[in-house]
C-alpha cells in the first residue's frame, strides 16, 4: 500500500512587482493557514516518510512549515525544481520515481497540477484544491512506478483546507 499526500502551496503575495514568478513568497495569511492546516494534519495522519517540494518559494515556505509541525528534518526535504509546473506530468513523474523503501510522500506543489492529478488518480472527484489544500490518495500497489489512472487504483481518503479549521462567516 502506497499513500500520496498533495499539497497546494498556502496563500501567496502578489505585491511585489518586481520579482519572477518562481520567486513570490507566502502572505501572512498563508503562512498562518500553513500553520493551521500542518498542526492539525500531524496530529491526524501518521508523518509521511518522504517530503518532496517545488522549488518555488511558496511551496518551499510551505514544505518547511509542514515539516515543523510534522517534526520532519529539513536536512531530508527533498526539493524538485521540476515540481514547479503547473502540469500534471511532473508530478506524476515525481511520484513514480519515489524509492519504493516510502510508502508514504507528501509533494508540494501548484494549482492545475494538482487539480488534474487528484481527479485522474483518486476516485473523488474534486472542483478546485484551494490553496494549502491537503488530498490524500492511497494506492493498493507495492511499486510507485505502478499508479496509474487507466487502473483507477488510487482511493482519495482526505480531502483537508484551511477552511475547514476556521469559524464559518455570519451573514
């Protein structure tokens, strides 16, 4: 059994003009949510054995929180400049390429992506993963290698955001 756990980045600025696109950090918002979402999700899930993340500031940032409150060392953060991509190819690459001594990842990634890929490869299907949005898929397979969506082999078990910690507005 193999379990994958995808991670949109949390909340990022868009106030600075100046900077690449690779570059734009994490709002306070999203560094609050990334606190919020990884705290509860620690205490929930069993810590993954592998955590793999863009390179991109904002899924970096996210990944480093997340593996705080997980108790990860950072020192085995693995980070894929191929992650920041906003198709799913990569990460589907980045999944199938996992050592198979993981039987559990949690990837950093971004919008599109990732919408593709928990909808390809889970068997809920999902609007729109906001962001720091958390989709669990487990797999009944021994070998990364073999997830596949012809096979529908994936089972989406958590489906987790921000908003679900945060009290519900008043109208």
């Amino acid at each position: 059994m193999k379990t994958v756990y995808i991670v949109r980045h949390a909340k990022s600025s868009w106030k600075y003009k100046n900077i690449k696109d690779v570059d734009r950090p994490l709002k306070k918002r999203g560094i609050s949510d990334a606190h919020l979402v990884a705290k509860k999700l620690a205490k929930k899930i069993e810590k993954p054995d592998v955590f793999v993340t863009s390179s991109a500031n904002r899924a970096l940032h996210t990944s480093v929180i997340f593996s705080d409150e997980f108790k990860y060392p950072l020192s085995n953060l693995k980070i894929k400049k191929s992650l920041y991509s906003f198709s799913d190819g990569y990460l589907i690459k980045t999944i199938k390429a996992l050592d198979d001594s993981f039987d559990s990842a949690m990837i950093f990634s971004h919008d599109h992506g990732i919408n593709t890929f928990v909808n390809a490869f889970g068997n809920k299907k999902i609007q729109h993963v906001p962001t720091c949005g958390v989709i669990g898929i487990q797999f009944d397979i021994k070998h990364w290698k073999n997830i596949n969506p012809d096979r529908s082999n994936g089972k989406t078990i958590l489906v987790d955001s921000p908003k679900n910690y945060k009290p519900k507005k008043q109208l």
